[in-house]
C-alpha cells in the first residue's frame, strides 16, 4: 500500500509552493505598515489567501512552551531529555523544586505529538515535578530500530517508571489509560518498589461498551483485516522510517474530523467572521489550535491494530483477557496504588462511564482510594485543558494525589 502515501506526498510537495505564496500575500495584506491593513478590502483578500495556504501548510511538530505560574510572574520551563528510548523520550519540565512529587504524563499514541498536553503540563508545574511520554513520529524512526506494539509501549512505561523510581504518580490520557493500567499491573506482579503511587486515567477508554458511540460500534462491525487492508500504508522514501508499515497521521487526523465536523465548521465560519472583522486575538486563537491540531504523527501497524483488537474490538482489559508478553495480566493483584478516573460530561470520544470502568477492574485497591470525578460542561479536550481544567478538574487531581501521598507515608502498625 505505498500508492497512497506516495500519492499524498507528492500532492503535498506540488501544492507547498503555491501555499508559500498565499502565505506570502496574507503577510503583505495584514503587515502593520500596509497603510490599507484596516480596510475591508485587505481583510478581504487576507482571508481569501490565509484559508487556502492553511490547506497547504505543512504542519510540523510544534515546540513546548511550558511556564511555571510564580503568582506575581510567569517563568517559562526549559524542556531536558531525562532518558531516551527508540520510539519515546522521557522529558522533564524543572521547577527548581526537587523536593516535589514526580509525575509522569503518559500522553496518547493516537496521532498527535504529546505537545497537545502542554496545558496538561503547565497545571503540574505548579505542584509537581512534571515528565511526559514525547512519542516519535514513527516515519522517523529507523527501521533498525524494530517493530513497536501495544506491549512496546507498556514496556516504555515501565522503563520510565523505573527510570523515575519509587513514589512517582502517573497521569495517563485518553487512549494511554489502558497501557498505563497494564504497566501498574505488571509492575505490581513483578513485586517492583517503582509500582505508581497513584494512577490517574484521564477520558480514557477502558470499556468502550459502556455508552458505545458510533466509532465503537463500527470497530465491532468491521474485521480488522479490513483496517489492516484500508488504513495501513508504507512510509515512501525520504525519511529514516522509509519503508515502515504505519497508520498514516493524516488519515487519524481526517478521522478526528470526520467523526465531530460541527465544531470544526463553526470554528472555520468564525475564522472568517473575525478576520473580515479584523479581530487579531481571536485569529491567534484560531491559528495556535490548528497549528497544533493538524500537525500530527504515524503510528505503527503493530499498535495500530494490537490497540484496535486489544482495546476497542475484543476489549481484553473488561473482559479478563489482557495478557503482557504472552503472560496475563492480574488487574486484581494491585493493592497498594490509588486510583482516580476523570470523565467529561460531554466527551463525543469516551463518554462518561468508559473510564470510571477502571475501578471495578482494580478490585485490589482498597475503596477509600478510589475516587471518580465528572467534570461537567466539557468534551474530550477540556478534560485535560483549557481554563476548566485549570480551575476544576487539576485541583481535584492534585488533591488526590497529596492524599495518595499521605497515605504511602502510612506505616502498618504490628499488633
């Protein structure tokens, strides 16, 4: 299946010149010393170009910008590589306070850069001390460097994890939240003093039975030899990962899109709106999300279709099924961790009740360490950011996480 790819790659580098012209004009009409940048002429034929040259754009992977909130300023945080593995890099986020917890973020695999959790990031960074999971584009990762499944990523948690070492929290998002639960439990039938001290899944889908939304129905529909068939595609020469077998980021991205059109057509129609009105704050806005939106990576066949069978079709981890490394998994084993689910009220991608799942599955875990949490009035995103989860769901995280805390702290009395 390299027709497509290749098809893709070459309509992307025709239409880049073009785009770099309209992007060239869209400058001239908006530049501060155009003496007519205010009349509805040059919002005008600004709008005309900047539409299209989006279209054309190549979006590449965007850069962290993480700051720290001193209350009186802001500091922006350096990023530093703690630990480097073939398909992820650890990063850190210094605070300056070593004295903090740890808390490592496991962002999704599912075809955006862990960029997207910045405003994760930025939350922790006021009381912990942040690491997250800064996935490769697997187009360019070598071939040399080996396959990379739905276990491969479970085994990049645990080397992290330990990596950390003992007492670190982890943070899982979305589609990471059944790897992290995996990671926990075999980190707790190894016996590992690295198992997390607490475990927070974050709109993940867990048990996508519960309230199905159409893509879950399809996925039980569909064989997956006909997503192997239809959705797999092999990376065309250029890159390091040149003839790897991938699930192509701009076919997620076009799926992303496909499945909630509403609120990418409103957001495009007040695009238009704003630039003709000449509202520059709103035009920033729009341009900071999709730059980051649309810049998004390949995954490998291997945990492409390994998190399709595992997670969304046979739904290993409900149903008592999940193995590691051929080896079940024992969910029921961990006893000593704390668990919080979050779940947004109006998530079209996990909806209530797929997450919190996870508490029945960890049936180990004593009860007063459980605890869900529904956040009301978001969707998927604003679970994990935007100005709700600033000021409702991390509190409610870090809270948490402190009594998490106090309670490793606790030291059994011998009768």
């Amino acid at each position: 299946m390299l027709l497509i790819y290749n098809a893709y790659e070459t309509m992307r580098r025709t239409v880049r010149p073009w785009g770099k012209l309209l992007e060239l004009y869209t400058g001239l009409a908006r530049h501060e010393q155009n003496p007519f940048r205010e009349s509805l002429v040059m919002r005008t034929m600004a709008t005309a170009c900047e539409l299209p040259a989006r279209a054309m754009k190549d979006y590449v992977k965007p850069n962290y910008v993480v700051w720290e909130d001193l209350g009186d300023m802001e500091v922006e945080l350096e990023e530093r590589v703690a630990h480097r593995l073939p398909f992820a890099d650890l990063l850190n986020f210094p605070t300056g306070n070593a004295n903090r917890p740890k808390v490592l973020i496991a962002a999704a695999l599912s075809g955006h850069y862990a960029t997207l959790l910045q405003d994760t990031i930025r939350g922790f960074a006021r009381d912990f001390d942040p690491y997250i999971t800064d996935w490769k584009d697997a187009r360019e990762v070598p071939l040399e460097a080996g396959e990379f499944g739905f276990d491969d990523y479970v085994e990049h948690l645990i080397k992290f994890l330990e990596v950390l070492g003992p007492g670190t929290h982890l943070v899982a998002t979305c589609q990471a939240a059944p790897p992290a639960m995996v990671a926990a439990a075999v980190m707790a039938q190894r016996k590992s003093d690295c198992v997390p001290a607490s475990l927070t899944l974050m709109g993940g889908p867990v048990d996508t039975r519960v309230s199905p939304i159409f893509i879950n129905k399809i996925a039980d529909k569909i064989p997956l030899r006909a997503f192997q068939r239809n959705n797999i595609h092999t990376i065309p020469k250029g890159y390091p990962g040149s003839g790897r077998r991938v699930y192509p980021g701009f076919f997620q991205l076009s799926g992303f899109m496909l499945l909630n059109p509403k609120p990418h057509v409103k957001q495009y129609a007040s695009f238009v709106k704003n630039s003709l009105k000449g509202d520059d704050e709103a035009l920033q806005k729009f341009r900071d999300f999709y730059d980051e939106y649309f810049a998004v990576l390949d995954m490998t066949e291997a945990f492409y279709l390994d998190t399709l069978k595992k997670v969304f079709v046979e739904h290993h981890i409900p149903t008592g099924q999940m193995t590691y490394r051929g080896e079940p998994v024992d969910f029921a084993g961990v006893t000593d961790m704390s668990l919080l689910t979050v779940e947004g009220e109006n998530d079209n991608f996990c909806p209530p009740g797929q997450t919190e799942a996870a508490h029945g599955i960890f049936a180990g875990i004593p009860a007063d360490r459980h605890q869900n949490y529904v956040q009301e009035g978001v969707g998927h995103y604003g679970v994990f950011s935007g100005s709700r989860f600033q000021k409702h769901i991390y509190p409610v995280i870090r809270d948490f996480l402190y009594a998490a805390e106090t309670e490793a702290m606790r030291v059994p009395v011998e009768a």
